[in-house]
C-alpha cells in the first residue's frame, strides 16, 4: 500500500512576499506566482516567474536582463535568447477524490484531512489564515509546501470561490529550514559561549600562568617558577610570599554593580539582609543576600562613594544572577523608588594588594596628597584616588585573605599597565602575583564563605551570620528565614576541621560520621565544603558544615569519603585558622 500528496510545481514566491508581494493565482500552472507590486529593484524570472520549462525559463531571464540594464540607463545590443527545446507540458489539477468515503490527506505531518477544511468552513473559519491556525495546516516542517494549494482548493470549492478569490497564506524565508547548527556556527566545545579575559591576562601569559576557568573568565590559577616541579610549590610560595610581604592578585572578574539614584541606600536596605541605609560615605560593608526562601544565594562587599553613589560587588560566578534579581526588585518590588543599576564589571579592572607591605608598596602607586595611613583610611575604608601620576581609580580598605589589604580599580584600558606598575614598584618587598589557588588557601586558612559554602540550601545560622538577618527593618527572604527548620539549635553549622595525623590531606565532600558508625544516611552530621594545603600551618585544613559544631569544639569525627576510599579522622576547631580576631587586616 501506499500513500502520496504533492503539491505539484510551485514557484517559490517567499522572498517576495517577505518584501510585501502578494502573490498571483495562474490557472494554467494551478500555482501561486509573484505579483506586480514589488520592491524597487526586484525582478523575478525563470521558473521563480512560474515559466517552468528550460526555454521558457531562458527566455524570460532574457527579457529581464535587457530590462534591467535599461533601467540602469545603459543601451546595447542584446541579441537573442540561448536556444532551447521547449518540451510541451500540461498541468491538470487534481485537488482529491471526491467519491471517496476515506479519509483524504492533506498534510501528513499535522494529520490534517480533507473533512479537517470542510469542518473549519462549517464553523466560520473562512479566511486563510484562521483556516492556517484552526487546522495547524502548513505549520509543520515543510510549511506548506506539499498541502496548502490542495488545501486552498479544497477551501475554494467549500466557498464556491475561485483559488485566486481564496488567496493565500504569507510565505516567509527560509525556504529551506536551516539547521539549528548553522546558527551555533563555531560555537562548540571551548567556544560554545565566549570567554573573557582579565585586564592583567596578557601580563600573566608571557609570565608563563596556568589558567582556569572560572565562570565565564579564564583566570591565571597560578604562576610556576623555574625548579617548581609541582602546582603545589608555586601555590604555597604565593601564599607564603603574600602572607609575609605582599602578593598581587586580578579581581577584576567579580562583578561590580554601579547604583545610584536618590533612593539607593534605601534600596540596598532592601535587598541586602543586614542594614546598609546608613552606611557612611567613604566606607564599605560586607553584604549577604538571601533568596525569598531565606536561603543564602550570594555575598560581597558594597562601597558608598556618595549620598546616593553606590558600588557592589558580587561573586564572579552569580555576578549575571544579582544583577538580573536587581533589576527585577528595582522595576516591579519597588518601582517607586529613584535607583537605577548599571552592569560595571568589564568596565574597571581591580586587583588585590594583601600582605604586611601592601600599604607600603601602593603609597608608591597612589598618587601622594591621598593619604592612606591606618588613620585616615582604616579598614573597611573607600575613596576615589589618582594612580601613576593622575590616572583616575578608586581604592577600597577590604580583605579576603585576612592580611592587610587593599583592592585598587582603575578603568579597564589601564589594567595592564597597572599590574606592571605594582609589581615593579614591589620588587623592593619581594612582592608576588598569585593566582586563585593562592587566593584560596588564603581563603580556607581564614574561614570565609564562598561558592563551595554557598550551595543554595544554605541559611544564615549555618554560616554563622544569623545577627546579620536585621529583624530592625524587611528585606528579600526575612520571613521565611525565621522557618523552625532553619535555626535549629542542633542544626549544621559551618567550622573548621584539621586531621588528627598531621601528615593526612582532607577529602573535599567527605561526610562527617561519628567514630564507630556505621556509614549510613542516618547516621550522617555533615560534610566537608572545602579543603587546602596551609604553608602557613604545615597541614591540611578544611572548611565544612556539621550538626551543633560550636558546642563540639575539639571533637574527633570521622571524614568518610565512601567514592575515594578515605576514612580520615578529625578535630573539629574554629573555621578561623589563622588571625581569629583580624589584627592582621586592621593593621
């Protein structure tokens, strides 16, 4: 058995009707053919002009040539058409079999029938396009191309109106379906989406860097030396270096949300869940946002440059994520309010000066009537300043390392050359690059928070920030983080863990079981989020969350690691390991 439906030959008239033709009904083909109202410039010969045969096609193509080059303005002899045999045709239309009982196919990729147009006819559906829609005729892969005129006939003949009467649905390019892959083009694999690059890259690149990815950025993870044989040795001498002088490090890819407008503060008061309505100008604050679920979901530091001139900074990998939530309190929570945001991140480059001699090294670089001593720009402190002799940046008194620190910004077009600037003027204090594994460990050794902690499904009592939920004013997600189940007294609690045998590293995701149980989902108090080699301790050191962790200081617990085959004992200490009470960063 077989079945067959064609729409016989039919000009493709799409580009035309995408320019606003309306195409012409021609009996003696049974096909629709370009109208006369087309663009200027357009001409349509051959068999597009509904004349299928070889000399027809010649022929018209021709006339069209000689017509076009008069419109041009030009003269000449155009002689005669290219010879041709014109094989005699004949087309005969036969739309369905009437005397059938069956069912008579039109489209067979949407199923539609014969008794489908009469259906739509008999319910009002007269016009094309409802008949298009009433139906889904035509609106399968090859959109139209083998039913629309036997549907439009079979239309015709309900009506008791000519085809050219009926008309026809719009026809729109491609008339070839283009595959989703054409529009992708190179973007597979490693170029599936673009990525960026820091400011500093090139000057990390010809210092022989190992990069990472890391977002959507490609940072330098570390910068090898001649005799280092291991990534480790390269990380633990950045770190070791940065901790006793000082270390450079590109920030630049965490994202920076410009904010201003008369209600800023307000709405930073907002959307942060501890106060910033009165922050001063000149100083920054350490933020955490929650989700409307209560839920942790980023964290980052906040600088006010004026009464209503704010800038934020995010992680790198949620820096998309903030902002778009942003935009969305700012237009539709409280649309009321004068604040509008800007997307900053590409727009300055920003690096981290830590270590003892990081004040020292930048009062090389910021230019001198900015005074940046302990007194006038304590911790936490933020202000415009000139580098280099006048190039304008900003500086901010922050620390992710937990050493005295800085982040300095300038326009992006100076990254470069400020990376060179500050490690040049650091030669004297032996001053490093690090990269973000450095930066990690520096991290971990503190005890700060980051994207291994920030999992979504992590509260503020489990980082131990619960007194920065301000219950003094409403915020995003204040209410449900008052939920029972978030503030268990016995509820997972982030600490530090180091293992018992010192010469043991940590296994990053172990599950923390009591000594003597069995490994079982029941008897599971936690587990381990991040773990690092400290130079600094001699020994591994991990962060993670475990059940009541303050009341079990000095406690051993098992790091089960049931993938791997580890089963490491260890203390539960303070997530602080190094500078519990941050002498250090106010140094």
């Amino acid at each position: 058995d077989g079945l067959a439906v064609s729409g016989g030959w039919n000009p493709n008239v799409h580009l035309t009707c995408h320019h606003g033709g309306k195409p012409v009904w021609r009996e003696d083909i049974a096909a629709f053919v370009p109208g006369g109202n087309l663009p200027a410039g357009m001409t349509v010969a051959g068999a597009a002009n509904g004349n299928f045969t070889t000399a027809a096609a010649l022929d018209d193509g021709h006339g069209a040539a000689v017509a076009a080059v008069g419109e041009l303005g030009y003269s000449a002899d155009a002689g005669d058409s290219p010879r041709a045999s014109d094989e005699a045709t004949e087309v005969s239309a036969f739309w369905h079999v009437r005397e059938s009982r069956g069912r008579a196919w039109l489209d067979h990729q949407n199923d539609v029938t014969v008794k489908d147009v009469v259906q739509a006819h008999r319910e009002g559906f007269r016009s094309v396009e409802h008949l298009k829609r009433y139906t889904t005729l035509g609106m399968a892969t090859d959109q139209g191309k083998t039913a629309n005129v036997a549907a439009l006939a079979t239309m015709a003949e309900q009506t008791g109106r000519t085809i050219a009467e009926t008309g026809t649905t719009v026809f729109r390019p491609p008339y070839t379906p283009v595959p989703i892959a054409a529009f992708a083009g190179r973007s597979r694999g490693r170029d599936f989406r673009p990525t960026r690059l820091t400011p500093s890259h090139d000057w990390a690149a010809e210092r022989g860097a190992v990069f990472v990815e890391a977002g959507m950025w490609l940072r330098a993870q570390w910068f090898p030396q001649p005799g280092e044989t291991h990534w480790r040795q390269s990380v633990d001498r950045e770190v070791l270096q940065t901790r006793g002088s000082v270390g450079i490090c590109d920030v630049t890819t965490l994202g920076k949300i410009d904010i201003q407008g008369r209600d800023a503060a307000e709405f930073l008061n907002k959307v942060y869940a501890n106060g910033f309505a009165k922050l001063a100008v000149g100083k920054v604050r350490y933020g955490l946002m929650l989700r409307e679920d209560g839920i942790c979901y980023d964290d980052g530091t906040t600088a006010r440059l004026g009464e209503t001139h704010f800038v934020m900074t995010t992680t790198t990998a949620n820096a998309v994520l903030v902002f778009r939530n942003m935009e969305f309190a700012r237009q539709c929570l409280w649309p009321g309010l004068d604040v509008h945001l800007i997307s900053a991140t590409e727009q300055w480059a920003q690096f981290a000066v830590a270590g003892p001699n990081s004040r020292a090294l930048l009062r090389k670089i910021v230019d001198p009537e900015f005074d940046i001593s302990n007194e006038a720009f304590p911790f936490m402190a933020c202000g415009a300043v000139n580098v280099c002799g006048g190039t304008p940046g900003r500086l901010f008194r922050i620390s992710f390392s937990g050493e005295l620190a800085y982040e300095i910004a300038v326009p992006a077009r100076y990254g470069e050359a400020l990376m060179a600037a500050l490690m040049a003027a650091g030669e004297e204090f032996d001053a490093v690059a690090y990269g973000t594994e450095a930066l990690g460990v520096m991290r971990v050794e503190k005890g700060h928070a980051a994207g291994p902690e920030l999992i979504g499904q992590t509260t503020a009592r489990m980082l131990g920030m619960q007194r920065m939920v301000s219950k003094k004013k409403d915020c995003i997600g204040n209410i449900l983080s008052e939920r029972p189940g978030m503030n268990r007294e016995d509820g997972l609690e982030l600490m530090g863990f180091r293992p018992l045998d010192r010469s043991h590293d940590l296994p990053s995701g172990a599950h923390f079981l009591a000594t003597g149980a069995e490994p079982a989902t029941a008897n599971d108090e936690g587990w381990m989020t991040s773990v690092a080699w400290s130079p600094e301790l001699g020994h591994a050191i991990g962060l993670g969350f475990i059940r009541n962790g303050h009341a079990r200081i000095g406690e051993t617990v098992r790091a089960w690691d049931g993938v791997r085959g580890r089963d490491v004992p260890v203390e539960i200490v303070s997530a602080h390991f190094l500078d519990p009470e941050g002498e250090r960063l106010r140094g």
